[in-house]
C-alpha cells in the first residue's frame, strides 16, 4: 500500500508543471500586424523605376486609343466596318487596370 501512495505523489508532481501551463494566459499564435510597414534602405530608387513605368504604361495607353482611332479613320475612309470595337475595348481595359493599379494592390496588401 506504501508504494501505492508513493507512486501517486511521485505521479502528482510529475503533473504540477501541466497545471501551470494551463494556468498561464493564451499568447496569440497568429500572424502579428506589421501595418503597412517600412521601405527598407535604398527603396527610393525602386520608387524612381516604379514611376518611370507607370508613366511609360500611361504614354503607351494613350498611343494605343490613338492607333485604334486611326485605324477606325483609315477603314471608314475605305467604307470598313466596326470591327475596331475589339481593339479599343482591350485598349481602354488597360487604361483601366493602369489607372487602378495601386487601388488594386492596395485591397490585396
């Protein structure tokens, strides 16, 4: 009978060290909120390069509408029809997507 009593209290302070843990407060396991953090060292040049294309895509979207309206003038002049529709509408489609982009980015960060 004694070494039953001696192998529950050698059991319970086995099970002490459980008890704290679940005594100890929930830590938050999920991913912390960095906010919309920091540009690192250097990042400026990256900006620079970033503008350079928008406003090449920009100078490129406005080429694009006004190759389709040419193209749209030379064919009416020869009694063409509408197919031009197409072109301008994937032109203006990426007038829209480079006019959005940051707001686009912006909901997916």
């Amino acid at each position: 009978m004694s070494s039953l009593l001696a192998a529950v209290s050698d059991a319970s302070l086995h099970l002490a060290p459980l008890a704290d843990l679940a005594a100890a407060p929930n830590q938050p396991s999920g991913v912390p909120d960095v906010g919309g953090g920091e540009a690192p060292p250097g990042a400026e040049g990256l900006l620079t390069v970033l503008k350079w294309v928008a406003w090449s895509v920009t100078a490129l979207c406005v080429a694009g509408i006004f190759g389709v309206a040419a193209r749209m003038a030379v064919d009416h002049s020869r009694g063409g029809g509408r197919e031009h529709a197409r072109g301008l509408g994937l032109v203006l489609g990426a007038c829209l997507l480079v006019g959005s982009a940051s707001g686009i980015v912006g909901a997916l960060v």
